[in-house]
C-alpha cells in the first residue's frame, strides 16, 4: 500500500476522525418513494417549493422544476432556497438516484464556486447527501480536490470547512477515493490539531459499537474502525502517528473500551455483523 495510495488512506483516516459522526447519524434517515414522471418547465411553482410550507418529498417532475430554477437563477435567496430544499429531499435515498438522472450534480456542484459563503455551505451539504449513494460518488469525486482546497484554505472551523469535512467523509468511508487525498494530509493534521470541538468527536460515539444498534450503522462503523486501522499500517509497519489528542477519534478507537465493545460483537444475533467482526478483530 506504499506511495500515494499508502498515503491517501492515512489522510483518510483523518479526515474520518474529523467528520465520521455527521456520516454515521446520517444513516439513520427514512425513505420514501416519489413519483418518477420527468417534465421541463420553471413557473412560480417550483419557488414555491422552497418557501419552506411545501413539507412533502419531492417527486420526479417537482426536482426537475427546482433543478432548473436553481441553474437559471440569480438571486441569492432563492439559490440558497433551492439547494436547502434539494438537500433535504437527497436524504432519500429513491430522490438521490433521481437527481442524479436528471442530470443534478454538476448543477448542485456548480455551486460549490459561489462568492457567496452560505451558498457553498448549502451547496456541500447537498452534495454530502448525495454523496450517500455509490454511484453518486463516481460522478462528485471529480469535485474532491476543489472541496480540499476550499476546505483548507478557508477560515478555520468555518460552516464551508466542516460542511467540505462531512462531504469529504461521506466520498472517504470505503478505500475507492482515499488515494485522492494524499496531497492534503499535512492540512487534515491541521484541521485536526487546532480545530475546535466541531472537528473532535464525542466519548458517546463509542455506543455506537453497541450490540442493539442498527445493523447498518454497525456494519458502517465497524468498517470505519477498519479503514482507520488499516490507514496507520504501510506496507505491513505501524506508520509515524502523531500523539493521539483525548476525545479525539483515534484515541477512542485506540482505547480497551473500544476493544471490549467490538469483542462483544462476536456473539451479535445478524450472521453479516458477526462475518465483519472476525475479519476486525485481528486489528485490535
């Protein structure tokens, strides 16, 4: 695993220590199915789904009306609106393929170069949810090095910088898009070191780990345990770490609490749970 690659799954695993919460809680999320009719036109009807009383999840025909509004438009207000709204609607997982069809993520990504700060925070949040999907991810990883730079050239603990640190997460869970990171990992030390209690993580996130939760959350988390273990290691040695900072997310997952709760998960009831388990706790 030695070179850029070795080195991207070391920024990786940093970056997962900056933002893993907002990925895993994101999980926890409904669905719902939409209707997939497809139509063309922008009228006050498609603003009228961003003023925030339209509570429903959009269908096909409303996304396309809001992509198209939120393309033509130049008024700032009704920009941040449409992508607040497209935002809250790519939590779903049936609307993420569905705007992503449309043609939506270059839309939505377009706006990651706004002057506007808001509107690019807006804009990264919705590419986070989006960003969910796996065939979503082929399409936003031609935006990752724009997100870095802006992540870390921006003002420190800053709502672009975290919402860039969420997004990056979400692309960074499973080894496909790690290496794209390589060139960063002196700025995620950084983010990490002088950041405030936004980019730390909390002793609680270690119930993630316990036996009632949600299968996909474990699976999830289990994985992310895994990825960070493997991103310390190039080629078969222990990599140069830095000093573990307390409440940090290396320094929780490097603790025996961790250990014991992964152990435990050996006996868990989901035969899939169990499988990953195994294949975790060599690394322990």
């Amino acid at each position: 695993m030695g070179g850029p690659r070795g080195a991207g799954w070391v920024a990786a695993g940093l970056l997962l220590g900056a933002g893993a919460c907002y990925c895993i809680y994101r999980l926890t999320r409904g669905r719902r199915r939409g209707d997939r009719e497809l139509g063309i036109r922008s009228s006050k009807s498609a603003e009228d789904l961003t003023d925030g009383s339209y509570d429903d999840v959009l269908n096909a025909e409303q996304l396309q009306k809001l992509l198209y509004l939120l393309e033509s438009a130049e008024d700032p207000v009704i920009i941040e609106r449409a992508l607040i709204t497209l935002g809250n609607n790519a939590a779903f997982s049936v609307n993420q393929a569905i705007i992503r069809e449309l043609g939506g993520i270059p839309i939505v990504a377009n706006k990651i170069n706004h002057s506007n700060q808001s509107i690019k925070e807006k804009a990264l949040n919705a590419l986070n949810n989006l960003s969910v999907n796996v065939e979503n991810q082929i399409k936003i990883k031609i935006y990752i090095s724009q997100v870095c730079e802006d992540v870390f050239s921006g003002p420190l603990n800053s709502a672009v910088q975290l919402a860039g640190l969420r997004l990056l997460t979400n692309m960074t869970v499973t080894n496909d898009h790690q290496h794209m990171l390589h060139s960063y990992i002196t700025d995620l030390f950084q983010v990490l070191l002088t950041g405030n209690g936004n980019t730390k993580v909390d002793s609680s996130f270690l119930s993630l780990y316990d036996s009632h939760v949600a299968k996909e959350i474990l699976l999830r988390v289990l994985t992310l345990f895994q990825n960070i273990k493997n991103c310390l290691k190039i080629e078969g040695h222990l990599a140069a770490q830095p000093t573990f900072t307390e409440g940090s997310l290396f320094f929780l997952l490097h603790g025996e609490e961790c250990a014991q709760k992964i152990r435990a998960l050996v006996d868990h009831h989901d035969a899939e749970v169990k499988e990953k388990v195994v294949t975790v706790i060599p690394k322990i």
